[in-house]
C-alpha cells in the first residue's frame, strides 16, 4: 500500500502475513491502524515521511530483516506519532527492530499500553 498527501488513512482489523516488501507507506499523510496484525514480513511493515501516525490495538510480529532500521514503524520527519496498547514481539533488524523515529517534527511521540518482547537488533 502506498499513500501519498492523503488526509486520512483508517486501516483496520486488518492482517499483513508474510509479504516480501514494505507492506505500508505513507508521504505527507495521517495514518491511523486499528486492531491490525503484521506478521512474518521480510521489511519495514510501516515506513512514513512527514506523516502523522497512530497505532492502537496493533500487533507487529515474528519477522526478520537484518538490512532494516525500525523494521516494525520507520518514521522519518514524522509529525505526531502514537503508539497504544500495541504489541511488538519477536522482531530482527540491522538496528531498532520494533519502532525507529528519525527527526520528529511534530509536537507529540505517545507510546501507551503497549509490550515490546524479544526484539532483536543485529
């Protein structure tokens, strides 16, 4: 999925298995996920530039990449970002394996409830 300059993104109860790219991508966008699974994927599962970003209710899982940074969310220049009650398990990467936030631009980084367990940086 790619989304660009888009106003708002709802993804929910959604699932992402074992896809072999990045599963999302958002540019210039305000991106919400709502009980949502990703799971055994082989890059970035949520990567954003200059987006807003809300998870809540999300589960990010069981997925190796060595070659990645923030393998579970990558933000770049992101704006606002919150994380609730979202789980992150079992995650490889190069480094940052469950959420990587480069140069916030925004006003508010919020992670609430949520359980990081057995992640993994190379």
């Amino acid at each position: 999925m790619y989304f660009e300059n888009t106003k708002d993104v709802i993804i929910s109860e959604t699932n992402f298995i074992g896809n072999l790219q990045t599963n999302t991508n958002f540019l210039s966008s305000n991106v919400g996920f709502i009980n949502s699974t990703f799971t055994d994927g082989k890059e970035n599962h949520i990567r954003a530039i200059d987006s807003d970003i809300s998870l809540d209710g999300v589960t990010i899982e069981n997925s190796i990449d060595n070659d990645s940074e923030g393998h579970g969310v990558s933000c770049y220049n992101c704006l606002n970002v919150n994380i609730i009650n979202s789980e992150f398990r079992n995650l490889t990467a190069f480094k940052s394996p469950a959420i990587m936030i480069q140069f916030a631009k925004g006003e508010e980084i919020n992670i609430m409830g949520s359980t990081f367990e057995r992640n993994h940086a190379q």
